[in-house]
C-alpha cells in the first residue's frame, strides 16, 4: 500500500513511519517542522525511517505549499499533522487555526484532486469531548480549550467531504499517548525529564486529574487497523488503565528508583479532569486491544530518557 503519513516526524507520526515500513508499505512522510519543540528532536525521530528505501520524506506545510507531488499514487493518508497542547492554544490561536483547520482543509482539497484513495484516516483527541471523557464515541463534543475546538472543526471539515465528495473517512480520537519519543512539553515526559536530574516536578492543580493511558505502541496498531475499518467510523483510541497524577508519580518514583519533589501550580484553563476511552466499538470492528501495561509503558519511556 502507498501511504502518505503528515505530521511525519513528529512522537507519533515518526512511529507510524516506521511500523508501516516494518510491514512491507511504501511511505511518504510530509512534515512542516513548526517550531513547537526543537527541530533536532524531530529529526531525531525520522532517522530510522530516512535509512529506509520504501521511504521519501517531504518538508512541505499543508497551509501553502503544493501537496501534489506527496499525493502522487497515495491509496491511504494517515493525518496526523496539527500544533498540540492545551495551554499555548489560549494564547496563539492563530497558529492553532491555521496549522489544524486550514491545513487540513487545503489537504482535502488535495486529496480530491487526485482521487483514488482508499482511506483517509483523521487523528483527532479526547479533547473535543471536554472536561470529562470517559465513556463510547456517542458522549457529546463539548470541547473546553481552543485546541480541542480546532481538532473538532477539522474532524467536521473532513466529515463534511465524506459526505459532499466521498472521502473515504476514518477518524481515530485518541486518548493520552506516552512512550518513547514523547513531546518534551507533555507531562509525563516532564515528570522524568525533572526527576532524572533531582529537579522539582510541576504539578498543577490538586494532581487529581485523572488520563485513560495508551502506550504509543498500542496506538500505532490502532492507527493502522484503521486502513480496514469501515467508511465513516469514529474509534476511541485508549489504553484502559486510568491513573492520577500522584499515581503516576508513584509509579515513577519507582521505575527510576528515586523520590519526587513537588512543585505546586494553579490548574491550567481548558485541562480535561479525567479521562477514560471505552473502546468496544474498536475491538468489536477490527479486533484491536491494548497490549502494554502502565508500569512496563512507563519504564519504556523512562528508559529512552535516559538514553537521551
């Protein structure tokens, strides 16, 4: 199969890069390198894939530039290209709307363009349901932070040509994904990052916050099940085992065989408080189930820290 994967080196996309090759397709990564986190970290993560002769990768952003040469004999794109994160979307809307709607917009546009693909598979978020998630993909979209409501406009930009022209859509929501290559703006790769050099960890809010937690791995199976599911699917991606703050932490002090020190903050504006994926309907349709546990995932993460 000839996939085209956006967002391509980025924590998860790199990851998709690689296991789509290890299965026998031929990719096509687009990234923009927007300067969310450095630049090397992103090329860190596509160096496998770069040695790979089924690869070629393509520094192109979706908002201006042409996508017709990526596009070229594509059958499935995986759109994973978007600017995460909660807190910085209150204060940079503009770059969320851009990099998350109309990039996405101009990539449907594209993709009618050149026709004859066989799946368009969207990664959305638990964010677009809102405070709490915890439940199917029938709870309500109530978003509470600008990030979420731009993953939601995009999920219905590309709803809305699955319906006027036949987009062969499949839209994955995924739930709190850690592991290795994770973003070193998210928490639990702060958490260790801190812990690593006996520094303090900043905890915001009472630490009651609770995440549904998906092993990046679990989440690269779920994504490429995806190419099979049926036309106009919603899936929860998550991984089932829900933890705390504190318990995290717990689990960290651990794994790293160290005590934390804690830093208190105020809650952050538009955090989700708890979090679970009910993903049945997932298991149901394509067989798939989460594979790695909490404490091993954690140590995975712990241990490519490290090696940093």
């Amino acid at each position: 199969m000839n996939c085209l994967v956006t967002g391509a080196a980025g924590f998860i996309g790199s990851h998709l890069c690689e296991h789509l090759l290890q299965a026998g397709h031929n990719v096509a990564g687009l990234d923009a390198f927007i300067p969310y986190y450095p630049r090397s970290l992103k090329e860190l993560n596509i160096q496998n894939a770069l040695r790979h002769p089924n690869y070629t990768f393509h520094e192109l952003d979706l908002r201006t530039d042409s996508l017709d040469k990526p596009l070229e004999d594509v059958e499935v794109v995986f759109h994973l290209a978007a600017v995460p994160g909660l807190s910085r979307s209150w204060v940079d809307f503009d770059l969320y709307e851009s990099c998350n709607v109309t990039a996405t917009q101009r990539l449907l546009e594209a993709v009618r363009r050149q026709g004859g693909l066989r799946r368009f598979v969207y990664a959305s978020t638990s964010s677009v349901y809102g405070r709490h998630a915890s439940g199917d993909e029938l709870m309500p979209t109530r978003p509470i932070s600008p990030y979420g409501v731009t993953k939601l406009a995009a999920e219905n930009l590309c709803r809305a040509h699955a319906e006027e022209f036949g987009l062969p859509l499949v839209v994955l929501r995924y739930f709190s994904i850690y592991g290795p290559r994770q973003r070193p703006d998210m928490g639990y790769h702060r958490f260790i990052h801190a812990m690593l050099r006996d520094r303090p960890v900043t905890v915001c809010g009472d630490g009651l916050q609770a995440r549904g937690n998906t092993f990046v791995d679990d989440c690269i199976e779920a994504t490429m099940v995806a190419m099979d599911a049926p036309l106009g699917e919603v899936y929860n991606v998550g991984g089932g085992e829900t933890a705390n703050v504190w318990e995290i932490l717990g689990k960290l002090e651990t794994i790293l065989a160290c005590r934390v020190q804690v830093q208190r903050e105020p809650p952050r504006p538009g955090d989700q408080r708890f979090t679970s994926a009910d993903t049945s309907r997932l298991t149901r349709h394509l067989g798939w189930r989460p594979r790695v546990g909490l404490a091993e995932g954690l140590a995975l993460q712990a241990a490519w820290q490290r090696s940093l």
